[in-house]
C-alpha cells in the first residue's frame, strides 16, 4: 500500500515541476509527451494536453485540475482533430498560440497583429492572451470568446457566440440566441448533417426548446451562469433580464464549483461538483423531446422512462455501433409522376402514435380540415413532393402536415399518427437492435450459391406452410376465446353488449350527430331500438392495438359501477372498427358549466352544485383507485372528461387513457398519456407514475371548479393570471374569498367550504406525490369530517414566485398570442411549443 502511494508521488513529482503558473512569456512550448501544463494560480485549472477518451489521440484542453477521476474538459479548440503525442502546443515569438502535430498546423489563434505580450491562464478557466494599450493591459485574444461545449460562472455568452456538442454522424446540437426582428431568445437547436433543399450552405435545423423571447432588450444580451448558480440572460445596465435558474448560494467563502455544457444528447445541464458532478438543472425532461435524437428515426421511452429507444423509419437503417439513431441520409423518396396518374408501386406506411419535427422549411402545407387520418395520408400520396405526413392535433383541431424532408425525428406520441411514403418493396419499420444482423446481402457469384438456392427455396416453402398453418390454428382459437369471452359476458347480468357495427350505425343514423371529439375518438349521439338514449364513442385513431387489449379494457369498465361513473352499455368489435356505448348525459361535460363561454350563452352553477359536484367526482375517483377489484389509473381527469346528467350529477368518463394495473405486480405504468396543465410532475421526470398523478389532475380540476376559470387564463392581469398561485396568496392574507368566482354574485360561497376545497386542492397539487391525499382522504378532507393544515406553497407556484411573476407573464402573453409566424427557425411549432411552455412554468 505504502509503495504504491510513494510510487504515485514519483510519478507527480515531474509533473509538478513543469507546471508553470503565472504569466506565461511568448515562446513557450507545452509538448504533449512529456505531460506539461500550465496551472491557474489558485490552481482551480489547467491547460495542456490530456486524452481523448480514444487510445493515444490526445486534446490541448482547459480542464479542472484539483478534481479526481477523469478530467473535466471545458475548452478545447481541437475536439473534432484529436493529435498524437508528438504534438506541441506554443506561444510563439509573433503573439499566436499554434498546436501543431508533426508538421501540421492543427489549429492558430491568428492574433500575431494584436501586439500580444504574454498569456495567463485564469482562475476562472479562460486562457487569455494580453496585449497593452496605452500602459494598461489589455485582454487581446482569450478562450471565453470561443467557447466549445461549457459555460462557466462568470464567461459571458453574447449573441455571436454559442456552445455546440461534439459532432457525431447524426449532427450535433447548439445554443445560442435566435435573433428575429425585434426580438431574440435563447434556444436549443439540432443541426443535422443534411442540407437544405433550397441553400446548399447551411444545414437543416430545428430548434426543440427556447426560453421567453426578449424584446426591446437594450445594449448587450449576454447568456450567462452567475456566481451564485443561476443560469440566465441580462441585458441593459440596470435591469435584471430573465433568469432560468434562481439559486442564491452565498456559501461565505467557500467555493462551488459549477458548469453549464451541452451534451451529446442535445440536453442543456447545470452541473454542480459535490465529490461528483451532480445535475441541478436540465433544459429539457425527456430524451424524445430533443429533436434528432435518433438521427432521422422515432424515439420512445423504454420500460424505466429513463432511457431513449430508437426505431428507424421504413427503409433507412441503424448508424453503426456506439451511437443509437439512424442515418438520416438516404431515405429513398419514391417520386411518383405528379400530373400522372397514381403510382401503383407507391405506398403510405402508418406509424401509428408517432408524431415528427418539422420546421417550416421542411413543410410543405398544413391542412385543417382534415377529418381521418387516411385523408392525410391521401394527401401525400399526392403530391410528388411529399415523403411523409403527420394527422394530430393543433390546439384541439386535427390538423394534417405533408413534409418534403424527414431530417429531425419523431416521438412517440399517442395524439398523432405518422404516414411514411413507401415504394412496395421497401422494408418495415425496424428497432434499433445490434448492428450487422441479418445484413447478409445475396452473394450471387458465390460458386456455392447453386446449391444453396434450391435448398434455401425448399426450406422456404416449408417455413412458409408451417407459418401459415400456425396462424391458422392461433386465429381459431383467439375466435373461440373471443367468442368464449362475448358469451361469458353477456350471460352476467349488468354486464356490456355487443352491439354489430351495423347496430350502431343505425342507433345513430350512420354517425351524424356528432357530441364531440376528444383525444381518444370522436361521440355520437345515438338511439337504440328500445329508445334509450346512448353515446357512441368510435375509436378511430387511438387504439393501434389488437383486439384482447380491447376487450380487456372494455371487460374492465363494464364491471366498474358507481354513482359517479359513466356506465358503459355496450361495445362493437369489428374488422377494423371500435366502438363503445355509453350512457348519454344530458347536460354534457362540465367545462361547459364552470367556464366562461364566449357565444354569450352563460351557463353558471351556484355554489352548492358546485361543492357537491367536487366531492362526488372525489368519490368517484376514490372508487376506482380505491375501492374497486382492478385499480386503475385514470391519467386524463380534466373538466372535459367529467359529465353531467340532468340532475347535474357528475360522472367520470374516458376510460380510454386508463391503463390496467393488477394490484399484486406493480404501481407504475409507463406510458405518458393525458393532457398537459393537469399532467403531474412525474410525467415529465422520471418519477414512477402511481394513483397519485391523478390526485394532482384532481387538485387542479377542482382549482378551476372552485374558481370558475381555467388555470391559466391570459386573457387576465398579471396578479390573477395564474390561479394556483393567486388563489395561494389570497389564502395566506386571509383573503380567500376574493378567489371566488365574481360571476356567483347572489350565490356567494361559503367562506368555510371555499377555504375548505382550496386547501384540499392545494394539497393534492403538491410537487411530492407522498405528500398529497389519498383520493379516499380528499373525500373526507372536503367533507369536513377531518382536520386540513394549511398547506404548504405548491412548487410550480414557488418557481413562478421565484422567476417574478411579472416577466413570466409578460413572456407568455408576448410568445403564445402574438408569435409571428415568419421565419425559417420555427421555435413555436407544436412539439417545441409542449416543452416550453413547461420550462416557462417549471424551470429547476
Ligand atoms: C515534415 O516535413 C519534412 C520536410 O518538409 C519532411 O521531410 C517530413 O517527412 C515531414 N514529416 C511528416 C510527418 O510529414
Ligand atoms: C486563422 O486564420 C486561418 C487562415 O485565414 C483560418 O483558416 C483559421 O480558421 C483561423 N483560425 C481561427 C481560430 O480563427
Ligand atoms: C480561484 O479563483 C477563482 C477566481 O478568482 C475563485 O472563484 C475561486 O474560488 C478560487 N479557488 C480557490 C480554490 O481558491
Ligand atoms: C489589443 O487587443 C485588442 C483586442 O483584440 C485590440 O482591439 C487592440 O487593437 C490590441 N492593441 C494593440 C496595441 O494591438
Ligand atoms: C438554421 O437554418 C437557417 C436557414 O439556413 C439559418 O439561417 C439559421 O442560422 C440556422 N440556425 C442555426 C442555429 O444554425
Ligand atoms: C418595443 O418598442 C416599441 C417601439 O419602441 C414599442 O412600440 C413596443 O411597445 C415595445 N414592446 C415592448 C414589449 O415593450
Ligand atoms: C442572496 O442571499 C443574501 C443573504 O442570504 C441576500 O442578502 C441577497 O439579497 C440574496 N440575493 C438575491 C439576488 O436574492
Ligand atoms: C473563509 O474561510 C476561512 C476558513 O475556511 C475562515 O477562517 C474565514 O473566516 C472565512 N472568511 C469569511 C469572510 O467568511
Ligand atoms: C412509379 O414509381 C416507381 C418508383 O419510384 C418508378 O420506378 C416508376 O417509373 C413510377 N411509375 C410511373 C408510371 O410514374
Ligand atoms: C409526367 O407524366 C406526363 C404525362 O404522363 C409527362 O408529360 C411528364 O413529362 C411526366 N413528368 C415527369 C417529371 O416524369
Ligand atoms: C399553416 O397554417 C397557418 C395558419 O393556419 C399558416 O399561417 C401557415 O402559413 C401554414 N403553414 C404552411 C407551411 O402552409
Ligand atoms: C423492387 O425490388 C426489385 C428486386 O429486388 C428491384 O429490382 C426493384 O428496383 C425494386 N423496386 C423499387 C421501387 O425499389
């Protein structure tokens, strides 16, 4: 033990006695064999050569010098050219610094003009060049001006500047500030290594997240991580600009290390060293939301939710080993002939639940009136230019998209569907698996090929008959199960019917008179022949899956029944056709009645229906995760899926979203599904999803039930905007009255019930699942037969506080209402859009 520690010191001694700290004069030389460095004063960095991570290829580097285990790179200016060890980095007689490997130069600061005198490595991490001016020094050249993939306290990033992660063959990823006309932000963007169609110059890009824009901003805009660990943007002399993270570590005088780099993964991270670099902030929650992630391929979670798969588009394959992702390059476009007919030999593939990236170059229209997918789909097939098209939904109207390129990937994405153009004889859709297999191409001057070929026919046909006789025999018996299943059901009293799809088509006059549509399908009135009154709910595009899953959900909620359940009748399986018959509500869904309308028709509800209404949907909820043999989460409660009969008695709807969950495996399921500004907190990291995440949608339901408003209304000012948070303060004056609903001018609530429901629903809105109720103790809570403590502030209401109400404010109302729609580096698109408004809203 001893000699090996003595044997280590040995080893530094020659090490530390070419450390050089101090100025560094011009003509010295740092050679990459012999290990040199030049030190910072206080010895916090270091520059010189260290490795590469790959066997002898080495980097001139700034990296942190105290810190043990592997370096820390955080400049380098030849990541992309690693050298050799026979190279030398020097500060030559001419004021340039060169690295040069044999007899090439790798790479030049070109600063012989600028009277340089002599270096300094800094201690806070830059290396600077001097030169002097009228006796006082000046900083002439220094490497905060050129930064490679890390941000460090105190280096400013200005607007010319950006960080970029190291290149791969799918791209690479920047951040820097977008500048439109009158206004910029910073934004995250994937630069992909396809060209544009139009300027060969430039590569496609697409930036997948942005802060709030800034505009009118005066003097420098400059990115920065301040001292104290918060991460933001300042510009002017006195104003404070926006921050992205608030931390106020003034920690006496001991000092934190900290960093901001930009990954290979796209992801944006701060970064603290605590005995290890710990994350304490990321700009994006989920791998899928970068852009580019899979190269030109489609990303979804795996089981855990923390790890990225990927599966490559029709006819493009994985890119080699190391790196997940497909080659974006290649996607082999069948043009068809546009004034000519149809191209028989051209296909649509559907992709179901998958959504893509596209920006305005890549887009050639979008069509709003498009009612099935198949529609979208036909429009691509029309037109020459088109490679693909995306159904899904833009602000609750379908909307279908043809692109001319596929370059940024796609997403799993259970509202959208994806159509993929194909010539016929293009392969499936393949996972991403381990690179090689199968890729035996036909070897046709092999001499052996001759006698294979036979046999290989032979063997063939015989898979093919076994194929086929399999599939026979697993069919019938999934008809006999099915058949056993329907039989089963219809004998037990109570239970659904299946219903033909004729029945249906019938009962509601082929589809015509529609109630809605939601994420899951679209409502039909109906009339079955003994005159009851029905909805039919047809599922068209969200349900991909077989027929047992089906019927397994349909099993599930035909044996839920509760008072404040909508109750299914029946069901319809057939072909392709889904269908279920639910109980009609006469007074439709809830939103209709706690929201103001804007046509005018004011419909309002007193308080007491109001409060009744919020226990019995509590009562409902409590009876699914609760009370029932199958718990199940709901994962979409929201005002719309809540409906009302006529005696206003509220029911539960939309079992579509739920997932099944046996009580004896686990309480997690995987999926994200439901609808954002209801979705808990642990959707988006990767938290476990439990019951829990439905008390937080009930927590921000009854918000808006008690308030008469939605969460989010930017229609108000900027104290009542966001209600969660007004409701919390008006709370805590002791005020709570002035967060009730100013429409309910007789029927003022009950100063004890209004406190009441605004504690429980502040409760259950807590960023910690732990520490939210039961749906059981909502119920009692809201009853008043148990105590409720005040509660403590809601996260999401913390950070807005935290990033001052006013900017946040004034950010939203200036991206989200009046975003032009001009140029090419869309940052409002859909997808993006999703991911930022939570980072406006959750910055941590
Ligand atoms: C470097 O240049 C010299 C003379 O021009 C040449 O002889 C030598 O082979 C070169 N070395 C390398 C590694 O290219
Ligand atoms: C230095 O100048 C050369 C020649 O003009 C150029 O190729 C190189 O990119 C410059 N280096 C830097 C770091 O600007
Ligand atoms: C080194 O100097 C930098 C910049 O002055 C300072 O922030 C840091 O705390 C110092 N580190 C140590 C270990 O003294
Ligand atoms: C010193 O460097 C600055 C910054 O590049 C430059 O503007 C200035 O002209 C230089 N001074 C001299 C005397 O060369
Ligand atoms: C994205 O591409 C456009 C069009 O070529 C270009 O103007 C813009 O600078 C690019 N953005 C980034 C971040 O590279
Ligand atoms: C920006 O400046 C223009 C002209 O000075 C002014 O009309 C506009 O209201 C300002 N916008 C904001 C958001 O302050
Ligand atoms: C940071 O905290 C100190 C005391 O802990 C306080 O004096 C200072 O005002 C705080 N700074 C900010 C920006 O909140
Ligand atoms: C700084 O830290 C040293 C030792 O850690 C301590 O003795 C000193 O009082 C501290 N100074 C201040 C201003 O906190
Ligand atoms: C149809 O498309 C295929 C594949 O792109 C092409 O080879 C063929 O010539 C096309 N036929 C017509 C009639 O345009
Ligand atoms: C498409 O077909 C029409 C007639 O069938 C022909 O005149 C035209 O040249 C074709 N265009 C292309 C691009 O092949
Ligand atoms: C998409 O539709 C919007 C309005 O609905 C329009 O402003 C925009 O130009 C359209 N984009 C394309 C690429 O057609
Ligand atoms: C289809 O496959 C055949 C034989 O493998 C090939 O000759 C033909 O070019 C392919 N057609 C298309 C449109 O890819």
């Amino acid at each position: 033990m001893a000699s090996r520690g003595l044997a280590i010191i040995f080893l530094m001694l020659p090490q530390l006695a070419h450390c050089l700290t101090g100025s560094i004069p011009l003509n010295s030389e740092l050679s990459a064999r012999e290990d040199q460095s030049w030190i910072s004063e206080n010895g916090t960095f270091a520059f010189g050569f260290t490795s590469a991570g790959r066997g002898d290829q080495l980097l001139l580097a700034i990296w942190y010098a105290k810190l043990p285990g592997d370096p820390t790179i955080v400049w380098s200016p030849n990541r992309d050219l690693p050298v050799g060890r026979e190279a030398v980095a020097k500060l030559d007689q001419l004021g340039n610094l060169v690295l040069v490997d044999g007899n090439t130069t790798v790479w030049i600061s070109n600063t012989s003009s600028l009277g340089v005198e002599y270096g300094v490595m800094s201690d806070s991490g830059s290396f600077i060049l001097y030169n002097r001016s009228s006796s006082n020094r000046q900083v002439a050249w220094q490497s905060f001006w050129h930064p490679s993939d890390t941000l460090l306290p105190g280096q400013p990033l200005f607007v010319s500047l950006e960080l970029t992660s190291p290149k791969s063959s799918l791209g690479l990823y920047s951040l820097k500030m977008l500048q439109q006309r009158t206004s910029l932000s910073l934004a995250l963007t994937y630069i992909s290594p396809e060209p544009y169609f139009s300027s060969l110059g430039s590569h496609a890009n697409y930036s997948y997240w942005s802060s709030p824009e800034i505009s009118n901003a005066t003097g420098d805009v400059i990115a920065q991580l301040f001292e104290s660990g918060s991460f933001g943007i300042r510009y002017g002399t006195s104003s404070t600009g926006t921050m992205y993270v608030h931390k106020n570590d003034s920690a006496g005088n001991q000092s934190i290390l900290r960093r901001i780099a930009i990954g290979m993964d796209g992801n944006l991270r701060l970064y603290r060293w605590d005995n290890q670099w710990v994350v304490e902030w990321s700009a994006v929650p989920n791998p899928c939301l970068v852009a580019g992630i899979c190269g030109s391929g489609v990303c979804s979670m795996d089981n855990s939710k923390s790890n990225a798969i990927c599966t490559c588009l029709p006819g493009t394959s994985p890119v080699g080993s190391g790196i997940k992702g497909c080659l974006s390059s290649s996607i082999p476009s069948p043009q068809g002939n546009c004034s000519g007919t149809r191209n028989r030999s051209i296909r649509m593939e559907t992709m179901p639940q998958t959504n893509y990236y596209f920006s305005g170059a890549s887009t050639i229209s979008n069509y709003s009136s498009v009612s099935r997918g198949s529609e979208c789909a036909e429009l691509c097939l029309a037109d020459c230019n088109c490679v693909a098209s995306v159904y899904g939904l833009l602000e609750a109207e379908t909307c279908c998209w043809t692109l001319r390129s596929m370059v940024f990937g796609g997403l799993q994405d259970p509202s959208s569907t994806l159509y993929v153009k194909l010539g016929m004889n293009s392969s499936r859709t393949q996972e991403q698996g381990p690179p090689g297999e199968g890729s035996n191409g036909p070897t046709s001057d092999s001499p052996r090929s001759g006698v294979l070929l036979p046999l290989l026919l032979c063997v063939s046909v015989l898979v093919v008959l076994l194929c086929l006789l399999l599939c026979y025999i697993i069919r019938r018996r999934r008809m006999q199960q099915r058949q056993g299943m329907i039989s089963g059901s219809l004998s037990l009293p109570g239970c659904p019917v299946h219903f033909s799809f004729h029945d249906l088509q019938t009962a509601t006059c082929n589809f015509s008179r529609l109630l809605g549509t939601g994420g899951s399908g679209s409502v039909y009135k109906g009339t079955l022949r003994d005159g009851t009154l029905v909805a039919v709910k047809k599922l068209d595009k969200m349900l991909p899956h077989g027929e047992r899953e089906f019927i397994t959900e349909v099993t599930t909620i035909g044996s839920m029944h509760h008072m404040n359940l909508v109750s299914l009748c029946g069901f319809c399986s057939e072909r392709s056709h889904r269908l279920l018959v639910y109980e009609y509500m006469s007074n439709g869904s809830l939103d209709k009645w706690i929201f103001p309308s804007n046509n005018g028709q004011e419909r309002l509800l007193d308080w007491q229906t109001r409060f009744s209404i919020a226990i019995a949907i509590a009562q409902g909820i409590a009876y699914f995760h609760e009370q029932c043999r199958n718990r199940i989460i709901h994962c979409d409660i929201k005002p719309e899926n809540i409906l009302l009969d006529e005696k206003f008695c509220p029911k539960v709807s939309d079992f579509g979203l739920a997932k099944l969950m046996s009580r004896e495996h686990s309480h997690v399921i995987t999926m994200v599904r439901g609808t954002r500004g209801y979705l808990a907190p642990e959707w988006v990291s990767n938290r476990p999803i439990t019951v829990k995440a439905d008390v937080y949608s009930y927590g921000m339901l009854l918000l808006e039930i008690v308030g008469g408003r939605r969460n989010l209304d930017m229609s108000l000012d900027q104290e009542e905007f966001f209600y969660p948070g007004w409701a919390f303060k008006e709370m805590m004056n002791g005020t709570p009255l002035k967060a009730s609903d100013k429409r309910l001018n007789e029927g003022v609530p009950d100063e004890e019930e209004f406190l009441r429901a605004l504690q429980v629903a502040l409760w259950c809105i807590q960023e910690d699942a732990w520490m939210r109720p039961s749906m059981g103790e909502v119920v009692k809570m809201l009853e008043g037969s148990v105590e409720i403590n005040v509660p403590p502030m809601p996260q999401i209401v913390l950070e807005l506080v935290a990033e001052g109400l006013h900017s946040v404010y004034r950010a939203m109302k200036g991206d989200c209402f009046s975003r032009p729609t001009t140029s090419s580096a869309i940052t409002c698109q859909r997808s993006s859009k999703a991911t930022y408004s939570y980072s406006t809203m959750s910055p941590r």
